[in-house]
C-alpha cells in the first residue's frame, strides 16, 4: 500500500468515526434533554383516567396511540410484506413492474406528512363521510408507512441467500411453503426491523393526523371516534403554553414507548428466527 492510500484509508476511517461519534452525541444529548426536563414533571395526575384542563391527563391519548398503533399495522403489515413477497419471490426479476413499483415506492417515501393528512382529510374524511376519526388517521397512516415496509422487506428477502431457495427445493418444498417456513423466517430481523420503523413514525406524527383523526383529548368510544394520540397531545399542550413542562413529562413516555417497541420486536425477531425454541 503506498503513502498516499495509508493516508486517504486513515482519513475515512478519521470521517467514520467523526460520523458515528456525532450521532451518537447527538442521540445521547436528545434522551438526556428529555428526561432532565420531563422526569420532575411526572406524576399520577398525568394517567388520570379522564383529561381535564386541571390534570392534562396524557392516559386517553396513550390508549390511542396503542390502537392507532394496532390498526395502522393491521392494514399496512400484511400489504407492505404480500407486496414484497411478490415482487421478491414471485415477479421475475428484471420485469418492468417491479421497477415501477420500485419508483413508486421512493416517491411516496419523500412526499411530506402534511400532503397524506390533506389528502386523507379530502379522501377519508369528507368524500367517504368519515369525518374525523381514528379509522381515518390509522388509514392515512397505513399509506404512509407502506413504502416504508415494502422496501425495508424487499431488502430483507434479498439478504438471504439463493442457497436457501435452492435447498429447498431441492428437498421437494413449493414455493409457498419455502417463502413462509425458510425465507421469511430467515428474514425476520430485516422485516421487523422496518415495521419498528414504521411504528416510530406512528407515535411520532402530528400533522396527518390533526387533519384526519383529530385533537379531542378523549378515548373515543369506536373507531369513528374522533381522538389524539401522545405526539398530538404533546404537541397541543407545549403549543397552548400552559402546561410545558406536563408536555416534557409526555416526551418521556413516547421514548419509554419506543424503546419498550424496540426491545420487544427485538425478541419477537429472534424468536422467529430460531425456529421458536
């Protein structure tokens, strides 16, 4: 290697660790912020079962993320996974279609959260009478996070090896039984990994829900219920200015939420992987 590589390799390896160091310091000072300044403001008037203007109660629109959570992934897990699944492992590859829905997929990646609240207050909302309603946030939400799901398991499928295709059908197995008993399985971690991703964007999405679920700080008594979620929430109070600090304390059990998410696909994802043993 001449002195020239050494000194070009000692650079980027120099502009790696910089990279890693940054966003690791970065990450430390939000979680550190978040929990100095929502921690004190903690308190059991905060999960109340019932918000008032009193207590602020954060517990109803806890209980609404939960099901905007539940149903948003109802809808968009199976679409995003069957969808990859046949783009993968059913569509030929190299066919036209699957570029386009390639394209497709990318461009819904980048197209703002306030564009899929107006169009699911235009679509959902008004045209099917919905009003607002945690059907039509947990709709809109599912468009959002599909993109997201279909190429974060097209990439997952494509990491396994041909080998474990090839073996199996060798062995006698379908197409079916491979996908569902070698390669999915084997693919897990990938897939889940996009669905935590998927769910992060959930908890934290504020605009397309304002137009479409809505801000009435209550457990709606079905789906057609109008009602907010914790980022809303959070966002209603530190926007009021009366109630700042309750606002931090519900930044800390959205962080609470995420990493308990993290943690539990984790092992559902090894779990899967190992054969359930």
């Amino acid at each position: 290697m001449t002195q020239s590589s050494k000194i070009q390799a000692k650079v980027l390896k120099g502009l790696v660790w910089f990279g890693a160091i940054m966003t690791i310091g970065i990450l430390a000072f939000l979680v550190l912020y978040i929990l100095i300044m929502g921690v004190p403001n903690l308190s059991l008037d905060l999960f109340a079962f019932k918000y008032t203007t009193e207590n602020v109660s954060l517990f109803p629109a806890l209980v609404n993320t939960i099901i905007m959570i539940a149903v948003t992934l109802i809808i968009a897990v199976p679409l995003g996974i069957g969808s990859a699944i046949f783009l993968e492992e059913y569509a030929k590859r190299g066919n036209p279609l699957v570029k386009l829905v390639a394209i497709t997929t990318e461009t819904l990646s980048g197209i703002p959260s306030i564009v899929y609240g107006i169009f699911g207050m235009l679509f959902f909302v008004t045209t099917l009478g919905w009003g607002y309603s945690m059907l039509a946030g947990s709709c809109t939400l599912a468009i959002m996070i599909l993109p997201l799901i279909m190429r974060t398991t097209q990439e997952a499928l494509k990491a396994v090896p041909d080998t474990y295709r090839e073996g199996s059908f060798g062995l006698g197995a379908g197409r079916l039984r491979t996908v569902f008993r070698i390669i999915l399985p084997a693919a897990s971690p990938g897939i889940f990994a996009g669905i935590v991703l998927a769910v992060g964007r959930i908890v934290g999405e504020t605009a397309a829900l304002i137009y479409t679920a809505g801000t009435v700080a209550q457990i709606p008594p079905n789906l057609m219920g109008s009602g907010r979620t914790l980022a809303i929430h959070m966002y209603a109070l530190w926007s009021e200015g009366l109630n700042t600090g309750q606002s931090y304390a519900t930044a800390v059990v959205l962080l609470v939420i995420v990493i308990l998410l993290n943690l539990l696909s984790e092992k559902i994802a090894q779990k899967i992987a190992s054969g359930g043993n």
